[in-house]
C-alpha cells in the first residue's frame, strides 16, 4: 500500500510538471498547446486551466486567438521567451480561486509581446524585460503586487513593471484597484515608453508610497504621458498620481501633457538632477489625501531637475500648487511664452500657496492666473506666492481671465437599452474599446473590454444613477445608466 500511494503522489507530480515548449519555431494557439500539454493546460468546454508554470521557449509562437477565459492555479506563473501576440477581441486571464492569485505573466529578454484585448486580473501582474512591448485595449484589475518567496508575484511593485529598453507603447486600457502601482520601471535600467489614453483608479490599495504610474529614468528618449485619466481613490491617503524621475542619476527626459490627475497624495512629482521635461495642459485637482502639507499635497513637485518648461496646466484644490525644490529649475512663463497656468484654492494650514520657491535661484513665472475667478493686483498675487529668499519670482505681467478651455475629446456614439434596465442592459458603440461604470461618487463598480457594435452586458449593481464612460483609440464618449 505504501509502495502505490508513493507510485500515485509521484505521478500526480509528473502530470502536473510545468511545460516548456520545444524551442523548434512552433506556433501554438490554445487550443494547440492544450493539445501538446493536456494536463498542463486542461481545455474546459469553452475555457482553459493552467496548472503548471508555462514556458514559452525563445524561437517559439503563441497567438492568443480565441475570445475565451484562461484560469491559473495558485502560484503558477507564465514565462515568455518567444513572441506572444493577441488577435482575439475579447480573453481574460483570471485566477482559478480568485482568494489564490497566481504569479503573473513575465516577458524575458529577447520576447516579442503584444498584448491586446485582454483582461489580466487577480494575480502577480505583467513583469517586462523585453524592448517594444505593446499593450492596448487592456484592463488590469485587483492584481496583488505583494506576494513574495519563490511563489511570489513576477512583478513585484507594480500590475505592470518594466525594468529595460524602449518602444514601449501602453494605451487604451485600464489599471483598476491593483495593489501598488498601475504602472512602473526601475530606478536605474533605462525605460521609454508611451503613456497614452488611459485610465488609473484607486491603485495601490496596500497604501504604501506608491503613484499609481511611477516611472523612472527614460535615458537618451523619452517618458511620454498624454491623455491620461489618473484618479485616487480617496480611502487611500498614501497613494500619488505621476512620477517622473530619475533618483539613481543619468538622463532622463519627460512629456507629461494633457492628463487630468484627480484625489490623490500629490499629482505630478519629479526629482532627479539629470532631468529636464514638459508638463502641459493638465488638470491637476484635489491631490490632497493625505492633507500633510510636510510629506507632500503639491499639484506639480519638482526636485534638483533641469529646466523643467510649465504651461497650460489647472491646478485647483491641493496643499501647494507647485512646489520646486533642491535647486530645480523651472520655467513658468516669459515674456514671450506664457505659463497660462491657473491657479485656485491650493491650500494648506489656511494659507493659499500658489506657488513656492524653496531654491535661491530667481524663477519666470510670468503671464499666469495666480487667483482664478479674482481680478487680482500684485498684492493679492503676492500673497498666494512664496519664497524662501524673497523678490525671486518674477510673476508680472499676470492673467486671470477666463477659464482656459479645455481641448475637446473625440467621441465616439454609445448607447445604452433599456435604460433604466435591472442591471441587464445592452451597450452599442460604434468602435471596440473599453468601458468603467462609476457611481455618482466617481468610484469605479464595473469594467468591461467590449466590441464594436451590441454588447450584452450583466452587472450586479444597487439601484441608482450611474456613468458608462467609453474608451477607443483616444475617444472617449459617456452616457447616463439607470439600476432600477
């Protein structure tokens, strides 16, 4: 007996044994690897369960082309040496026990990735090593980032983690309630990378020091943020909105341009003496979650940068509008180019700091809105400026007109049957994309990738008035649902 129980654990252990395919250029789809490692990857009528780690070898293919579910046990990762790309519209990668996450999706060095389409959810994250990865039309939900040991999660601090090279493109997609950032690289391996068009809500639930994009050093190219939707949730008091920087030395350029950064610890922050960059057009309101005006609260931080240029940007409602420290230099407006920053309400300890310069340099910040909705004189313009020398901002000629208007968006039509509807409803877009349902609070209850045309859509939501917001190639279109 004791002899047949060892026989039956050793083959358990033997069907259950990881597969690495055979490095010989084959092109597997699922259904293809399932058939090569069927107790690896176990085909369940429409879905697929992996059991085992999964190891795609340098010279060989897997094309994710069905629109289907893969589950992963506990503790299992899938390891990518070869060229993995998406052509399905609609495939989720989930965890078996969603209580169990298992280690997360790791592109080596020398991979080809393109992942689109696809929903990654309740594990370790996406861990990047290689150059040119894409990831479009995404959504990367409640991945836990903290697990550690030999089981532990593949990208360790953030649902997306890439730690080398450029030609990076993120766009379209979404990074919801993961457990530290949504996106990152390392301190020191140089990273370029697009950042477009996507949305972040109420990451880092750990509640640790982490924004929910935290990039570092960008090299001899660029970090390029645009048109990006980055809202904390409030709850969670530790976690920032951008971060730029370069801590560990070496160049680092950046682009942060267009997005609206919304309730978190601070909003854009930037340190590092071998940076220079551009922050433009954004709306930056309510970073103030933490509401410590010593650990942080600014719209815009920045550190010992370079030159830094400051234009068009909102900022409302935080501690401190921008804030430059340890010599960082910054260009806020000049005679012939100016800021057109606006300024309202950015207060700390009663007082309303505009801005503040704490280096001894002399700083243009010339052609702004220091008090908006105020006709102001240099007095009151004073007052909301500060300085640890004074006379070193030259603020004059100032503006508080109108507003600025902000760019319109591309829409694209959405519409929504029976509304009100008994959280049972049908969604007709014109273009696939991604949607997030938001309560009237702002908090994110539902996510979905969807598809062009009529979408049959099921949620479990409490009656009340809701808010589909739709995104697709850079369009964004809302509409109004009804839970009865």
């Amino acid at each position: 007996m004791k002899k047949m129980t060892l026989f039956f654990v050793g083959c358990c252990a033997f069907l259950n044994a990881q597969f690495t395919s055979p490095g010989n250029g084959t092109s597997y789809t699922l259904t293809s690897l399932s058939a090569a490692a069927p107790t690896v990857l176990v085909k369940n009528g429409t879905d697929y369960n992996l059991t085992a780690d999964l190891t795609l070898s340098a010279t060989d293919k897997l094309l994710i082309d069905e629109n289907t579910t893969l589950k992963v046990n506990s503790g299992v990762g899938i390891f990518v040496y070869g060229e993995y790309k998406t052509t399905a519209t609609n495939f989720t990668i989930t965890a078996s026990d969603i209580t169990a996450p298992y280690r997360g999706i790791r592109f080596e060095e020398g991979s080809v990735a393109e992942m689109k389409n696809t929903r990654v959810e309740y594990g370790g994250g996406v861990r990047v090593l290689t150059t040119g990865f894409l990831m479009d039309n995404c959504i990367l939900y409640k991945n836990n980032n903290s697990l550690s040991g030999s089981t532990g999660s593949l990208a360790s601090s953030a649902a997306l983690a890439l730690f080398q090279g450029g030609g990076h493109v993120v766009k379209n997609s979404q990074f919801l309630e993961n457990s530290r950032a949504g996106i990152n690289s390392g301190a020191s391996g140089a990273v370029s990378i697009d950042i477009i068009n996507n949305y972040f809500y109420g990451n880092n639930t750990d509640n640790g020091n982490y924004p929910q994009i935290n990039m570092g050093p960008a090299g001899v190219d660029s970090t390029r943020v645009i048109n990006n939707e980055i809202i904390g949730n409030r709850a969670i008091t530790k976690s920032g909105g951008i971060s730029v920087s370069g801590l560990l030395g070496g160049t680092n350029r950046f682009r942060i341009e267009g997005n609206t950064v919304k309730d978190n610890r601070y909003g854009i922050t930037h340190q590092g003496a071998g940076s220079s960059g551009i922050i433009r057009n954004n709306i930056i309101e309510n970073n103030n979650t933490e509401n410590n005006p010593n650990l942080g609260g600014s719209g815009i931080s920045l550190t010992g940068t370079q030159k830094v240029i400051v234009r068009d940007n909102q900022i409302r409602g935080n501690l401190w509008g921008i804030t430059i420290l340890s010599n960082a230099v910054i260009d806020l407006g000049t005679d012939d180019d100016h800021g057109n920053n606006i300024f309202k309400n950015n207060i700390n300890a009663g007082n309303t700091v505009a801005f503040f310069n704490n280096t001894p340099a002399t700083v243009n910040a010339i052609g702004n809105c220091w008090r908006e909705d105020e006709l102001s004189n240099d007095a009151m313009v004073q007052s909301v400026i500060g300085s640890v020398n004074p006379n070193t901002v030259n603020f004059k000629p100032y503006n508080c007109a109108e507003t600025l208007a902000v760019s319109d968006v591309s829409k694209s039509k959405l519409s929504v049957y029976p509304n009100p509807s008994k959280n049972h409803f049908f969604l007709e877009t014109e273009n696939a994309g991604n949607i997030v349902i938001q309560d009237i609070s702002g908090k994110v209850v539902f996510s979905s990738i969807v598809n062009k045309g009529r979408n049959e859509i099921n949620t479990n939501l409490q009656s009340g008035v809701y808010i589909i917001t739709q995104q697709s190639e850079g369009k964004k279109s809302n509409t109004k649902l009804i839970i009865k």
